[in-house]
C-alpha cells in the first residue's frame, strides 16, 4: 500500500502544497492521541468560552485548534490561517503562498459521548506576498480551493483528500505510524435510497425542503416510488464519509429557529471542502439555488444551506426549490 509521502511524490503534486498536507496529517495525528485518552487527557467538557458562532466550546475544540495553528504557523508555506475558533484571519509567514482555512474539530458535541468527529480544511493560494494577511485574500469561491479534505478521527483515524484530481483515501496504521493508502480513487453512485437530515426541525424547514423529505417518508407508496433509509451522526465530517463511501444525500437547510441565518454550516471550512470531494467523486454540492462552489464568499464565517452527495438525488431535492423565493 502506497504511503502519503509515496503518493504526493507520485501525484506530482506540487512540493509547497504536499508540505503543508503533511502538515495537517501529522497535526491531526497529535489531536487523534489526544481524543484516544478521552476523559484520562482531561480533555472532555466545556472550556467555558463561546465560540464567534456563539456556541460553547468544548475544550478540545480549543486545544485541537491551537495545535493546528501552531503546526500550520510553523510551515514556511502557510501565509495565513482562518478557523471556526477564531474571530479573525491569523497571519502566519509572510512569503507563503498559501491560506488554510478549517473546522478544527467538527461535531464536536459528539467528544463527550465517544462518538466520531474530524478536521475540516480547505486550502486556498494567495496572490499577495510580504504585506500583513488580510480577510479579502481568503474570499474566494470554493472552485479555487487548491486542496480539501478531512481526517475522520473514527474507529480507524482516516485521511481524505482532494488537490483537484479525484478524492483519495488514507487510513492510519498506528503500528507503522503512517498513512497508507486504502482507496485510490472515490467514485459516488448517482443514485441512493439513503438521506441524512436533522428531522427534528421539519415544522422550521421551508415548504420546498419539507415537500421534498416528505415525498421520500412516502418511499414505495409516494412519488419516489422506493423505501429511503435515514441516517444522522450530527458529525457533518462522518456524514459525508458516510455518502464518499456508499452514496447519499446530506442536507443541512435553512429554517425559521434562525430565519436571518442562510443555514447553519459554514461556507469556507465545512461547505466548500466538503463541495469539492463530493465534485471530485462525482457527486453534487448545492445550496438551494447554486452550486456551492461557486458561491463569492464575502466574510470568512459565511453561512449557507447545503445540499449534497449522490447527484440525481441532490438534483431531485434540487427541483423542488426551483421557482421558490427560498
Ligand atoms: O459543525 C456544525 C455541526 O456540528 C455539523 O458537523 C453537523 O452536521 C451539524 O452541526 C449538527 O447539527 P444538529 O445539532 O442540528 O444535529
Ligand atoms: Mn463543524
């Protein structure tokens, strides 16, 4: 099985870049130690503060994000770094070429039941050199992105990226203490009788998203004509493993609890890293009224509704927004 420095070499991919991938997957090797010992790392809990989301942080959403800041401000390669767990853009070196965006550590409220979580980044080039980072850099649509992925820190901690040329998987052999490659190329199914969506919050969805969910509840009885099954691991992360690895649908809309809020996923570390493996394996990654990649960001905590995964699935949900207002 081929290493990740074996397949960065083979993928000719460009050296800065497969630096600051190493980066990442040698960082996030550190935050899966941490996540191993649980309770026994004194990890677990709130960390008291809220987040600029205003959600409350856990403590490893804080320690996982400063771990990465460090690693990333340490690559010569990184100009700057935006993160779900901080207010502003944070500068790192001058002359890199490159802005990393992430989502530290994604459902996160799953830490403190066992359950799965992962890092979220995308990243991005940057034309300027030498001056001070700025937010306006990072404004740019997803379709820029240079690389994506996530590490799923599951049963088995995996690696799953995208520098624009297919989604690949790795999975972490602890005994070797490296990344070694378990699928070459991932290829999503067009179709699926799988969804994943928080039904709790049906009554607050608008009319569209509520008629599409309903018709697939009819399954075999309704306009679909087939059973759908529904799964929810409140990981976005390990949801959309989920759909690269067996199809799917994942939708997080917009509803009325937040009716000024576009939706509740952000943009340019959930959305559009997830947006471009989905593309790259096949698949499709909508909001309700255009592709998701080729939104122009304009802050750098920017919400959307997302739709995606296997595409005649996501462009069937997509349908039934077509001519509505939201
Ligand atoms: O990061 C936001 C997030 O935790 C996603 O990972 C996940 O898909 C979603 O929120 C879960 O939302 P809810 O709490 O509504 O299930
Ligand atoms: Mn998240």
């Amino acid at each position: 099985m081929k290493t990740l420095d074996a397949f960065l070499d083979d993928s000719s991919t460009d050296a800065p870049l497969a630096e600051v991938i190493l980066r990442l997957a040698s960082c996030c090797e550190a935050i899966n130690n941490q996540l191993q010992r649980g309770e026994l790392a004194g990890i677990l809990g709130s960390a008291g503060a809220d987040n600029v989301q205003g959600e409350t942080q856990k403590k490893l959403d804080v320690i996982a994000n400063d771990m990465l800041k460090d690693a990333l401000k340490a690559c010569p390669e990184v100009r700057g770094i935006a993160s779900e767990e901080e207010d502003e853009v944070v500068g790192a070196n001058l002359d890199g070429r490159y802005l990393v965006t992430y989502d530290p550590l994604d459902g996160s409220s799953n830490i403190d039941i066992n359950s799965m979580v992962g890092t979220i980044f995308s990243v991005l080039e940057s034309g300027e050199r030498g001056s001070a980072v700025s937010e306006a850099e990072f404004l740019q649509p997803g379709r820029a992105q240079k690389a994506a992925g996530y590490v799923l820190y599951g049963p088995s901690m995996m690696l799953v990226f995208s520098t624009g040329n297919g989604v690949t998987m790795f999975t972490f052999d602890p005994e070797q203490s490296a990344w070694l490659q378990t699928v070459e190329r991932v290829e999503l199914d067009s179709d699926t009788k799988e969804f994943a969506i928080n039904m709790s919050n049906h009554r607050f969805w608008a009319e569209p998203m509520r008629n599409y969910i309903d018709d697939l509840l009819k399954g075999s009885d309704g306009p679909r004509g087939k059973n759908f099954n529904m799964r929810w691991v409140a990981a976005m992360v390990a949801d959309v493993h989920r759909i690269l690895c067996r199809g799917g649908l994942f939708t997080y809309p917009w509803d009325a609890r937040k009716p000024d809020q576009a939706g509740k996923l952000r943009l340019m570390y959930e959305a559009n890293p997830m947006g471009l493996l989905v593309e790259q394996a096949g698949g499709e990654a909508w909001t309700d009224s255009g592709k998701i990649l080729d939104i122009q960001p304009e802050k750098i905590h920017q919400r959307v509704p997302v739709i995606l995964g296997s595409a005649n699935e996501v462009m069937c949900c997509v349908g039934y927004h077509a001519g509505s207002d939201v």
